[in-house]
C-alpha cells in the first residue's frame, strides 16, 4: 500500500512539473519579433467556455489539440502510454445582444487515433510554422483560420494557418490542407455533424469563426419555445450585473 501511494504520489509532481517547465511558443507577426495574440487569446475564452484545460498545463507528455471551424479534435498520450482522442462539435448563437454556445463531446475510437498519430508522422505537419512566418502566405478577410496548439513535455506551441486551399506555390499550406482534409475523413467529422446538428437549440447559428451564419426552418411553436428561453437568458445576464 506505501508503494502504491509513493508511486501516485510520483506521477503527481511528475505531471504538475510538466505543466510547470513548458516554454510557450506563439507564432511571431509578419515583419516582426512580437508575438500574434489575437487567436490566442480568443481560443482560450473558447477553451474555458467547453470545459476544456490548457495545454501548456496538460498533465500528458504529448497532447495535441486541432480547431477547425466548428469542431475541436483532442489528441492526448495518458501516463499509461496510451492514446486517446475526443472530438467536440460545437456553434455559437446567432442573435442580437450577447450569445451562447452549445456543443457536445464524442469519443474518438483508438483506430481513429491510430490514424492521426500516422498523420503526424508521416507529413510532419506540426514542424511547420505558423502562416505569418511563412513568406508566400497570403491572407484575407474571409475563409477559415485553422490552429494548431500541441505540447511536449517541454514546449507548449500555438500555430495558426488561414485557408491553405487557396494559397498558391506554397508547398507548407499544401501539406497542412492535406494534414486536415485527412483527419477529417478518418475521424468522420461529416457524419457525426450530421449527429450533432438536429440537436442544436438555436434556429441560427455562425459557422467557424463567424464569416456567415446557418439559418434553420423551425415551427413556429419551436421558435417561440426559442424566444422564450432567450429572453430567460437574457434575464438571468442582468441579475448576474445587478449582484456585481
């Protein structure tokens, strides 16, 4: 029983001293040593609002974490060795005034790890740098930014990439858009969007990261039930001001 509460105790201040030691990466902005913050910082609001810890604090010796428009894919090594994977779909309100989010957990099978793990290895995508750090990269108002954060046991990195698909004579954003479009097969994001999108309590909601909103065709006793929840919400936003 010591041996066993030693050996616990261990892997405690083992875990602790990893998310204590990491060094934090940030992408540097174009033509200059200052780090990019803005996708940072707004990922980790989104990171505290679905439950989710930071991955310079990661208790893992590897823990990669993969946001892509409406999804946000977990790829992590437990004390055990073993990898585990959870994919989490998620949208925001589309609404006058403050919004909520609404998402929902799934379990990604030990195959579909298997085969990011390959991924990783065999393109080599997390050795790329960030977009703002690659010359040719070129950037817009519209389309998607995909991020990348991934930690060691000694480094925590931050990486962003906006819209591979359209960059020309870049052979980083190539890999990067086949890195995705890859994992998004084999962890069957289209289907389980197909699982997740009847559940959403919202009749409108943004897509990625808000360049245009879906509009769904509800009843209109639905949509009443709808209003009526909002305007709760939205009443329960002023009691939280008023004990401030």
């Amino acid at each position: 029983m010591n041996y066993l509460i030693s050996l616990l105790l261990i892997c405690c201040i083992s875990q602790t001293g990893l998310a204590q030691n990491r060094k934090v990466h940030l992408p540097k902005s174009r033509g200059s040593d200052n780090p990019e913050t803005f996708w940072y910082g707004l990922l980790q609001e989104r990171t505290k609002k679905f439950g989710l810890s930071h991955l310079k604090d990661s208790p893992h010796q590897f823990h990669l974490r993969l946001w892509t428009g409406n999804e946000i894919l977990d790829i992590w090594k437990n004390p055990q060795n073993t990898l585990k994977g959870s994919l989490i779909m998620w949208v925001e309100e589309y609404a006058d005034g403050p919004s909520r989010h609404f998402f929902k957990k799934y379990q990604v099978s030990s195959n579909q790890v298997a085969h990011v793990t390959n991924l990783i290895d065999s393109t080599q995508a997390l050795t790329i740098p960030s977009d703002s750090e690659i010359a040719k990269w070129r950037f817009g108002c519209d389309g998607i930014t995909y991020k990348i954060e991934f930690s060691d046991s000694k480094n925590y990195y931050f990486k962003t990439y906006w819209t591979p698909s359209i960059q020309k004579d870049v052979a980083e954003a190539k890999k990067i858009e086949y890195f995705i479009q890859k994992i998004r097969e084999k962890v069957n994001y289209e289907l389980l969007w197909k699982t997740f999108t009847p559940h959403i309590p919202y009749p409108a909601y943004t897509i990625g990261d808000g360049s245009y909103a879906s509009v769904a065709i509800w009843p209109q006793e639905k949509i009443n039930l709808y209003r009526q929840k909002r305007r709760e919400y939205l009443k329960s936003l002023k009691k939280k001001k008023r004990k401030k």
